[in-house]
C-alpha cells in the first residue's frame, strides 16, 4: 500500500519530523482514515529511500502520540479515536501553535481586532465546507 | 560476535612527515548505516585502505568483523565487500565476463542478487565495460560487491560521479541490504542529502583528525544556529565559545554553534542584542559550518558532549 508521503532531503526539518507531520497532515484532511493499515517500516523506508530507523522514530512518535496504533501481530493502523492529550499536552501544543501564529500576525502588522476578525472568518469558512456546502470567491 | 564490524583504536597514518591520519578511535556498530564523512583530502581512504588491509598503519590497530586489519584472513575477506573509489573494472570484460571473472573467487555467490543488481540499474550482459556509463560501472562494480551476501559493506565514496538516476538506485540498494539485520554499511560520501536519508551514524575526519563521532540525529541537534538584531553597530562574535561560524549583516548577525548551552544563551545575551531567534538549520549547512574554516577550534561532537 503506497502512503502519499513526501520527504524533501536537505530541508532545514528532520525527516522523521516530516514524516510524523505529514501523517497527521493525511489523517485530519482525511486521506488517511481509522482502521487504514500503513506500511511497514522497512515497506515506507524503502518507498521514501530513508533509514529504516528513521521511519520507525516517526510511527513510534505517531503511535505515542494516538494517531497510529500497533495491532499485535498484524501492524501499524490509523487509530479508531485520536486518544485524548493530557491537558498539559494540549495546552503545550497549543501555546506554540499560537506563539507561530502570532508572531506572523504581529511581523505582518495585523492588530489584535484584526487577527480576531481574520480567525473568525477562517472559522466560518472550515465549518461551512465540513457540512459540504461550497464556498465562493 | 562484538557489537561492532568495526574497531579502531589510534589507527595513524604518516606520509614521510605528513600526518594523513591522526591516532582514530572509531567503533561502527553491526547492522548501522554508518556515514564517514569529510572534506577532500581529510584521510577518509587512507582510513579506509588501512581498515581494509591495503596500507599499513604507521601506530595503532583496528579490528574488521574481529580480525586483524593488518593480516586479514581469507574468511574475513569473503565476508567483506568493498568498494573502491573510481568504479574499476577490466574494460575489456562484459558484464558477464566480469561476473564470471569474481564469482571465481567466491564460495558464496548468488546469481540472483547479481542480476538483480544488474537489471535494477538497466545493464546488459553483454555489454562491455569500457562502452558502460559512469552510473552503468558504478550498478556493475554494486552487484560484484554485493553478489557474494558480504556482512559487512565498505564503500569510499560510492556515488561519485553518478548521475540523479543511479545515485537513488545506489542508495536504495544500501536500504535493500540491510533487510538482513546483522549486514553493516560503512560508507563515504560528499552527498550530504543522500547521507541524510540513510545514515544512522556520522564520522566526521577533519585533517586527519575525528571531529565527530555520533547518531546524525544528535548531530543536527547539537549544531544550532541563531540570529541577532542589534540596533547600533554589530559587536564581534570572536570571543563566543563553541562558535562555529558568524555572518554578519545589516544591523544584524547570523551565528552557528556546536554544544550551545547556557552559558552560550547568557554571553548572546550579553552582546544586548534587540532580539534573539533560533534559526533552522538543515544538515548540509550545520556540516559546512562545522568543518568550514572558522570550525576550527577542536570542537567534538559526540553522544557524551554537553
């Protein structure tokens, strides 16, 4: 099964990151759903040409983190239900995703009222196209 | 069996007065894809042909697979593959003459490696060698190198020469061969990507001299990279320690180091600085950092540095 991952070498980010990223990436947009089995290591290792090892830090990273779980035996599947953070890892994942966030806000000039307007309107567009309706220009 | 193909300890080599190689401790661990990197002329193939028991160290000793490397039996030889840099073949030979020619020295030889080899990189067995390309000689010297199941591969500088096509061939090749747990790569090599995607471990020989010696891994986390912004002129960098490398800019300079720890953190912050960002790094660039002229201040990187 061919998982469409793609590392770029010689990025300023680790692959083992790239891959943890883009595996979660695949998951939310729903290209990857639960109960999907993933490659082997050594079968992704060999589809992207890394070290294996490097492949099996990521599943291991994915597995810790509930996106991906070992079934005994068998192998590597998307989990059924993302397991629950722990609120410090919630919170911890959050702040930096805000810290980014932000200091491109603040580096672009925006004010606060209009990065909450910018939110708000980001907002409205994902729930939107999550009930299937379209979106116009 | 030792945890390690590979064992060196003060392996020196002298040309006349010249010290090509300076007393290496080295410890490649069996089933590692171990990188052994540095820059033109560093002694990476001295190293190599003293491992390999075609140049005599001048002090020290290493072991390979457990054997003397200076006296390398004929049982320790049929289970090392090694690869010389250049690509030699006879010119003369076709492809099948040449198998035929090496699988003579073999006890153990698979046709079926051989030829795959052969067909993954697109040769012929007619063809003769002086008619092949670069990258063709390269897939031919890869499948009489791997033909025999060697345990333990060495191969100075590999992908030297070879076109996009044949390099990513070679390289998955690498990966395929340690499908068998127990089989080690020990490689040199300038193309820093490809040693990216497969190493588990790097060397880094610098004038002869070991300047590193750890998992890639610990190697991009330790070289760390910073920007600092000043608003009136840009104070001098010389005195930081661990520096590797400074370029400065407009009211601003871009500094790289190796072991950054607080007392780095509090001399940055010492410059008054407006502000201080951690800037990525990729792997090429913290390479080129570390060996480059400014990285010349013995700085080690290894498992146990802090």
């Amino acid at each position: 099964m061919s998982i469409p991952i793609q590392i770029s070498v010689g990025s300023n980010i680790p692959i083992y990151w790239q891959i943890v990223d883009q595996v979660c990436k695949a998951v939310a947009a729903g290209s990857l759903v639960p109960g999907d089995q993933m490659p082997s290591v050594r079968a992704l290792a060999e589809q992207l040409v890394v070290n294996p090892n490097t492949v099996a830090r990521a599943y291991s990273d994915l597995v810790r983190d509930g996106v991906l779980e070992t079934h005994r035996g068998k192998g590597v599947y998307v989990a059924g239900r993302r397991s629950v953070f722990s609120k410090e890892e919630q919170d911890r994942r959050m702040d930096q995703a805000l810290d980014v966030f932000l200091h491109e806000a603040m580096l672009l000039g925006l004010t606060g009222a209009e990065i909450v307007d910018r939110l708000s309107a980001k907002l409205s567009v994902l729930s939107k196209s999550s009930t299937g309706e379209t979106v116009d220009e | 069996m030792s945890d390690y193909a590979i064992e060196a300890h003060g392996l020196t080599k002298y040309y006349g007065s010249r010290e090509i190689v300076s007393r290496l401790d080295l410890a490649v661990p069996r089933g590692s894809i171990f990188g052994f990197l540095g820059r033109n002329g560093a002694g990476k193939s001295t190293t190599i042909r003293m491992l390999m028991g075609l140049v005599e160290p001048t002090r020290g000793a290493a072991t390979v697979l457990g054997y003397d490397c200076r006296n390398l039996p004929p049982e320790a030889r049929a289970r090392i593959g090694y690869l010389p840099e250049g690509h030699n073949v006879y010119d003369w030979m076709t492809v099948e003459q040449c198998r035929n020619f090496q699988s003579a020295f073999h006890a153990r030889w698979s046709d079926k490696i051989f030829w795959g080899v052969i067909d993954h990189f697109g040769l012929k067995s007619k063809a003769k060698a002086k008619n092949l390309s670069r990258g063709e000689r390269a897939g031919l010297c890869l499948a009489l190198t791997l033909a025999p199941e060697p345990d333990l591969l060495v191969l100075d500088d590999p992908a030297l020469g070879l076109d996009p096509v044949a390099r990513r061939s070679l390289l998955e090749s690498m990966i395929y061969v340690t499908r068998k747990e127990d089989r080690t790569i020990l490689f040199s090599s300038h193309l820093l990507a490809d040693v990216e995607r497969v190493t588990d471990r790097i060397a880094v020989l610098d004038g002869g001299v070991l300047r590193a010696d750890c998992l890639l891994g610990t190697f991009q986390e330790r070289i760390r990279r910073f920007r600092l912004k000043f608003e009136g002129s840009v104070p001098d960098p010389a005195a930081l320690p661990k520096l590797l490398h400074s370029t400065p800019g407009d009211h601003e300079l871009l500094l790289t180091f190796a072991n950054s720890d607080r007392d780095v953190q509090d001399r940055l912050s010492a410059l008054a600085p407006t502000r201080i960002d951690e800037v990525p790094i990729g792997f090429e660039d913290a390479f080129i950092d570390f060996i480059g002229d400014r990285g010349r201040k013995s700085l080690f990187l290894d498992e146990s540095a802090q």
